[in-house]
C-alpha cells in the first residue's frame, strides 16, 4: 500500500524533512535502493533532517497503524520494507572524533569513507569493512567484518552507546548500563529495535597500515590460492588476506590489458611495518612476479580503494558462505567448479580468512559474537540482462553444491538478507533477541532487513 496524499499532506505538516509519495515524478528513484534487485515498495519515503523527524513519523505510523524502516543507502536492502513508511537517514552525517577521551561519534547516514578520512593522521582507527560507501551504522548493525577484525573482533562489538528513536517515539541513549539486553541485541541484530540516530565507537590503534592488492595471470591460480592456505595457516592476527578469482568484464574501466580476462588476485592488510608486512607476504610473491602490485603504506583514507569494490549500484547477486577450512582438496573443488579462463556468468570468487579475535568468545559481546569457521567464500555475478538473473542463480548453486563438504551452513547477517535467521543466530540467541523485541516494540513498529519475528 501507499499513503494517500490526504494522509502525505498530515504526515508533511509533522516533519522538517522532504516527504515523497507514489504520486512524484521521481518515486521510482526514491523508493530504490542500491541493491538495484531490491523492487522495494515502501508506502512513502521521509528524508529525515534529525531525531525530531524520525519521532513524528514514528507516531505517525502508529496512529495509522503502519511500519517504519530506516534505509540511508540500501545495500542490505529486502523486500521487508514493503508498506512502511522508509525513514532516508542519509542526511544525518555529522562525526565528532575526541582522542582524549577514546569516542568517535557518528550518526546514521555517514559513511566509511567519511570516517577513515576524519581519522587519518590520528593513528587511530575504527573497525572499517572492504567498501567505503556503506554506512558505519548499518553495516555496525549487522556485526562489521571489518579488515581488522582478525585483530580486534567484530565492529559491533567496538560501539559504546546507541541514540535512538524508540517504537513509542521517543529518544533513548543506549549503554550496556541503561540496558543491556537491548544493548546486547543492537550490536549485530539488525535494525529491528529502534532507529538508529548515532553511535559512540571506540577507536583502535593502528599507527601504521600496509595494504594493497596482488594480481597474477590466471594459470597461477591454483598455486596462488595454496600459497594463501599456507600463509593464513600461520598469519599474525594484524595480516589480514583475501583470495579472488576473478572474470573482468570487457568494459572501458578495466585496464585495457585485463578486459574480458581471468585473474587471480590477493588483497591484504596489515597492522605493522613495511618490513614485517613483505615477509609475511614472500611466499605468495614467490609464487610467480604479480603482473600488478600495489601493496604499501596506505592511510586509512585509501583503505576502500583494495578491493576496488564499485561505489556506483550495480544488479548483482552475491552468495556467501562460511567454510570449516580451505585446504587443498577445497582449493581443487573450488578452482573446478569456477572453472577461470573460461565463460561464466559469475564474475567473482572470493576467500576471507577469518580466525584470530572473531573467533574469540568474550561476554561483554553483543550477539553478533564470534564467528568459529577460518574462511569465507563470496561469489556471484551481475544481471547484465534478461535471463541472467536464473543463470547466475544457476552457476551459484552449483557452486554451494560442489564446495558443500566445506560449507557449514551458518552465515553472517551483514552478508544476507534472504538467509533464514537459524542460519545468522543460535536457537538460544534467536529466543532472546525475539524476547526483546517483543519488549521494545510488541506492535512491530520498527522493521529491520530481517525481521525478527
């Protein structure tokens, strides 16, 4: 359903923020999201200046007896938003960094970039993921796995307090003193209880950072991915390393020598010095001389440039998986069932070594926890067309069909939106999350990607 523009005229005279319904010229554009698949049918959309406004339309939908979602950019989009009124909190943008006193403050619409910009020269740093265009809130919400969560765990668990907007309309301050379980349950589950105005960080030591990516032609791929086996067998929790095999397109912002070609690739990270850093990394340098090679001293600033991941929305479908190891049988099942330097619909295949502090359990964390499995597996491809959408659906399940001895079957929120939650959370977990929305918000006001009940 939408919202009559009688009940849009009501709503306008509540708020500070813009008010678009499906009567505007621009309404497809304003219902989208960056997930370009997400077909999102919301009943109005608020561009939101500040608390204030996400309060009105919060008893606004009360009184009318809908739901509310909040949504700055859209790249864990799902169709749960369908009929609620979409709260844009990208306009929120402020950031207050006081290294006196160990807090970073942001509010919901500011983005990675935006804070690794704020905190370079600082020496410090947050816990930022592989792309600089995501949201600190939404992409906290959902766990944060971060490039040095080897090191320090999870970004959710990094959060000091939540200022947010409640069921009933009202502003709270959340800490694990003021209440700790729903403390407990926004640190990875979602955005089902509350909307999120800010977030207080702790920031983290990282004096000076190395990073870069590491590229081969694609005959050495199986040496290369045993080469990163071995390296992620024995890593310091500082290196960080991700595999990729990837299928670049034949289009004009691939370098010219690398259009419509096959390659094999490791990005990486470390916490450390130079020196340390090239040591850790021989072996793979060993493997055969990277036909591009931009590891080196890199700011927090260029931290979202590694994986080259696109700024821009693009029709995708991505799955991921969590492996129980990436040995060499693993390495053979994946390199057969990818089958590079030849036609595929899928475009990437990427490995994420995991392990050191996220698979650490502590009791001060929220319910993102830890994440037990060493590796990640992410591939999918883009929808360039009619039809492609069945076939890389296809060559996807192929893929978990092939790679099934390693796949252990659970997720990880931020990477999911269609995963069932037994999937994301334990039945304990499940149980207790589902108790505290039922407290904060027993008429289901606010909803999340996933809901929970």
């Amino acid at each position: 359903m939408t919202l009559t523009p009688q009940l849009l005229e009501v709503l306008r005279t509540h708020v500070a923020g813009r008010v678009v319904g499906a009567d505007d010229p621009a309404w497809d554009v304003e219902r989208g999201a960056w997930h370009l698949l997400a077909d999102q049918r919301p009943a109005a959309v608020v561009h939101v200046t500040g608390a204030d406004d996400i309060a009105a339309t919060i008893r606004f939908a009360r009184r009318q007896e809908l739901a509310v979602s909040a949504q700055p950019v859209g790249h864990g989009a799902s169709p749960a938003v369908n009929g609620t009124i979409l709260l844009r909190t990208g306009g929120l943008t402020a950031i207050d960094v006081d290294i006196a006193s160990g807090v970073v403050r942001v509010e919901a619409g500011v983005r990675w970039r935006d804070l690794n910009d704020a905190l370079t020269g600082t020496g410090l740093t947050s816990l930022p993921g592989s792309s600089g265009d995501t949201t600190v809130v939404g992409y906290t919400l959902g766990g944060g796995l971060s490039w040095f969560g080897r090191k320090y765990g999870q970004a959710a668990n990094s959060v000091r307090s939540f200022e947010l907007v409640n069921a009933h309309g009202d502003f709270h301050r959340v800490t694990h003193e003021s209440d700790p379980e729903l403390f407990w349950a926004l640190r990875g589950g979602g955005g089902e209880f509350g909307i999120i105005v800010a977030m207080e960080l702790e920031p983290r030591l990282a004096p000076e950072i190395q990073g870069g990516r590491m590229l081969w032609p694609i005959e050495h791929a199986r040496d290369v991915l045993r080469a990163f086996a071995d390296v992620t067998a024995t890593a310091p929790e500082e290196l960080t390393l991700w595999a990729w095999l990837l299928n670049l397109p034949d289009v004009s912002f691939v370098p010219e020598p690398l259009r419509g070609k096959w390659v094999a690739a490791v990005d990486s990270t470390f916490l450390g010095s130079e020196e340390d850093n090239e040591k850790l990394l021989a072996p793979l340098r060993a493997v055969a001389e990277p036909i591009a090679d931009t590891v080196a001293r890199v700011p927090l600033s260029g931290l979202g440039s590694i994986a080259q991941e696109p700024d821009e929305p693009v029709p995708g479908l991505i799955k991921t998986v969590l492996l129980s190891g990436f040995d060499s049988d693993a390495i053979d099942s994946l390199l057969e069932v990818a089958a590079p330097g030849t036609p595929s619909s899928l475009f990437a295949f990427e490995v994420r070594h995991l392990g050191g502090a996220l698979a650490r359990s502590d009791e001060s964390q929220g319910v993102a926890g830890v994440i037990e499995e060493p590796y990640l597996l992410l591939f999918g491809g883009f929808v360039a067309g009619p039809g492609m959408a069945e076939m890389i659906e296809g060559a996807i399940d192929g893929v978990e069909a092939k790679m099934a001895p390693w796949i252990t079957g659970h997720n990880i929120p931020n990477f999911s939106t269609a995963e069932p939650l037994t999937t994301l959370y334990s039945a304990e977990s499940l149980d207790r999350l589902r108790a505290i929305k039922h407290r904060v918000d027993p008429r289901g006001t606010i909803r999340g990607n996933r809901p929970i009940s």
